[in-house]
C-alpha cells in the first residue's frame, strides 16, 4: 500500500536454516561480494553444503555462450535445483512459526547486533551508493531461480528507542544457536516471538527510516524482483539486519582499488596537476601500515602502491579546487575522499570509469596491493567517509560513488534465508 512508502516496516518470516546436526562452521561464510576468488574455493573445499555452493555457484565447464549467458543461467539453475535437494534431504529446515531474529557478528575489534526480518522494499530505505547494473541482474537472477533471499543486507538506523530495548533484553538469554567460526568470530541468534515485543518493534520502527549500510545490489536486485512479478508480503520484503546506530554503532571503513595496467610512475605524472606527492618508506608494509600512514592525515590523502615503491598523494595547495568536479556535485560529495578517487584520480586524470574492467575493489588493502603486484598495477588505499557525510547525502537523494563504504561487521551468509515461495510465508 502506498503508506508504506512513509513506515519502515521489518515483518517477521520463517527463516530456513541448516539443520541441527550440521556443523555451522562448515557451511557459513561471508557475503557473496567480499569473498575473493582463493576464499571461494577454501569455503567450496569446506563442506558441499557450504551455502558458497548457492550465493556463488559455478556452472558446468564449457558451458558458456558468445556472452557468457548460457553459463550464468546454468548456474543459477544450478543453485535452485541444490538448494531444492538440501531442503528436501533435511540439510536446510524452515521454521515452524515467524518470527524476528536478533543476530549478533562479534569479531575481535567490533560487534554488530540488531533485528533481522523482512524489510519494506518500498518504505523509507535511503541508498547511498551507486550500484552497477550487472551485479543487481546477477542477484535478481539468482533470486528469482532460487526462490531465496539467501543473505540479508545490512541497515543502520538512528533509534536508541524501544525496539533496541527489546535486542538488549533479548541479548541477555542463551542464544538459541550459536557458532564461533575458524578465523574466531562469533554468531549469536535468537528467535523474538512474542507478540507483545513484536508490536513493540513495529511501533518504534515505524516512524523512522533506515540507511543501507552494505547490500546497495542485492537491494535494488530486491525491487527488480518484486517490480517484474509483485507478490504482496513475499517480494514486497526484502532480508536485511537492522541496526540501531545509536545503540550499537557499525564499524566504517573504505574500499580500496587497484587499476591493472597502470604503472605507478604514470599514476603520479598524470595525479600531479592537482596533487602533491610523498615517497613513503620503502620498508613499510602498505596494508599493515595503512592506519598508521592514512588516518594520521589531517586532510584528503591517498595512498598508491604497486607492492615494492608507496606515494602519498595530496590536494595541491591543501584542497581539491571545486572546478575540479563535476559542476553538480553537492558540497559535501566534494570533501569525502571516495568521491574524489573517483571523479578527480580515476576519470579527470587517469581517464579511467568507475566501471572499466581494469578498476577492482577490494576490501582487504592487503588484497588491493597484491592485485596490484600481480597485474603489474597500483593499488590505491583509500580512508572511510565521516558517517555524518554519509548520512548528509543520503538524506539529500545524493548517492556517492560506488563501493566508497564498507560498514561492518557485516552478517554472514547461511545463518538466516528467507524464502519467499508462497509456501513459506
């Protein structure tokens, strides 16, 4: 209905989940899109229901087309048709009754606890980042052959209101599943069925709105979804974790880049229009150090790095001059560093899109620079947006560049799916 467009709704679901007898640390994993390609055969090789298998499967060699299509939907028929078989072998059960889910990612430097449930895909749900169209094609498909909402997205919001009392109490009880994985992080879940504490979840939630926090594609794979076929209480909600950032605070950090093909003394020669640059001790390990190196910057600085020399780059004269940007830009847009990677760095002076083939992200800045060493390239360490800037431009209809945040600790894939065949709701 079209009020929904104004109440943040998170409706409980039955939640399938791998049976009690399956050895969790075995199967679960990290989200589809920060899992590189040597941590997806480590999870592949873990267990074959590891639920890798779905969010990224892999289709039958040689199968591929001209456009690589024939191999894309053999793998999404892939997933579904294991999917189907994990369901009916009693690997994967779906619970008997709805409910919400508080879920807590604990790792050693943060933790991350709020309310899982099915989001309002047409309420107020603001994005902040741009999304690129193949990946939301990829998780629509994927979606749509599965039948599964198989990893929820993460959302922050600004409450410290009844609904994050309702998480702390619940918190405090033995948790009805709980697993520690191989790398130490822990994951708590536990059911909220009461009815009373689900009102009180829906009241406090209603009036607010939330932010994306990290699942920009699988977001808008959510409304490509539900706008081709509605199905009202089943498309028209979305998996996602809700976070209060009042009470529990997401850790933020950037994403970092690599550019395959460009050599460092090019990166600097060309940057040097508008920046000035630093030689950075050789010795230093550029990963290791990038807290050391970036965070004691005052102002906009980023590091390049092609795994043996490091640069410091910074705005000549102090500041990037606004004719630098693109004359639309919002004034906050040009002060984050993110931004100014993109617009400045890559496409005014490196002449290089967002989308080229030659850009990567990467989370890991050890990731970014040893992608770098091996495409003969540079790898560019970028620090987080302040998350008042975030917010800022989110509440404006401003959306920054892709992938210019990485909130944390994000959930993990396998805990909770949410099935949206009418069967299942």
């Amino acid at each position: 209905m079209s009020h929904d467009r104004h109440v943040l709704r998170l409706s409980p679901f039955r939640a399938t989940r791998y049976a009690a007898d399956i050895d969790l640390r075995r199967v679960i994993c990290p989200p589809y899109d920060v899992i590189d390609d040597r941590a997806l055969q480590r999870f592949e090789a873990a267990d074959p229901h590891n639920i890798v298998h779905l969010t990224l499967p892999r289709g039958e060699p040689g199968d591929g087309g001209p456009d690589g299509s024939r191999e894309r939907d053999d793998r999404y028929r892939r997933a579904a048709t294991r999917l189907r078989s994990w369901v009916a072998s009693g690997v994967l059960r779906t619970d008997p009754e709805p409910a919400l889910y508080v879920y807590e990612h604990r790792t050693d430097s943060h933790t991350a606890i709020g309310l899982v449930g099915g989001v309002g895909v047409q309420g107020p749900v603001l994005p902040h980042e741009h999304t690129f169209a193949g990946p939301v094609a990829d998780r629509a498909a994927l979606m749509r052959a599965t039948g599964t909402q198989l990893e929820p997205i993460l959302l922050t919001y600004d409450g410290d209101g009844a609904a994050s009392d309702v998480v702390d109490a619940v918190a405090r009880q033995p948790p009805d599943q709980e697993v520690v994985t191989d790398t130490g992080t822990c994951h708590r879940i536990w059911r909220v069925t009461d009815p009373a504490s689900l009102t009180t979840v829906a009241d406090d939630l209603a009036p607010r709105s939330a932010l994306i926090a990290d699942g920009h594609h699988r977001f808008a794979a959510y409304h490509a979804v539900h706008e081709a076929a509605p199905a009202p209480g089943r498309t028209d909600r979305g998996l996602a974790l809700l976070v209060d950032a009042a009470r529990h605070p997401l850790e933020l950090r950037g994403v970092h880049r690599s550019i395959a093909g460009l050599g460092l003394d090019d990166a600097v020669t060309l940057a040097s229009e508008l920046f000035d640059d630093t030689a950075i001790d050789t010795a230093i390990d550029p990963a290791a150090d990038l807290s050391g190196v970036l965070t004691a910057e005052t102002r906009m600085a980023f590091l390049v790095s092609d795994g043996a020399r490091h640069v410091l780059l910074r705005p000549a004269g102090g500041e990037l001059p606004t004719a630098a940007f693109p004359p639309d830009r919002h004034p906050t847009w040009r002060r984050i560093d993110a931004a100014a990677l993109t617009d400045v760095l890559l496409e005014r002076l490196w002449s290089l899109s967002d989308a080229d083939d030659r850009v990567g992200y990467h989370h890991d800045p050890a990731d970014a620079v040893d992608t770098a060493t091996r495409t003969a390239g540079i790898a560019i360490l970028v620090r987080p947006p302040a998350l008042t800037d975030v917010l800022t431009l989110a509440t404006a209809g401003v959306r920054m560049p892709r992938k210019s945040t990485s909130f944390g600790p994000k959930p993990w894939t396998g805990l909770l799916m949410r099935q949206v065949d009418a069967a299942h709701t």
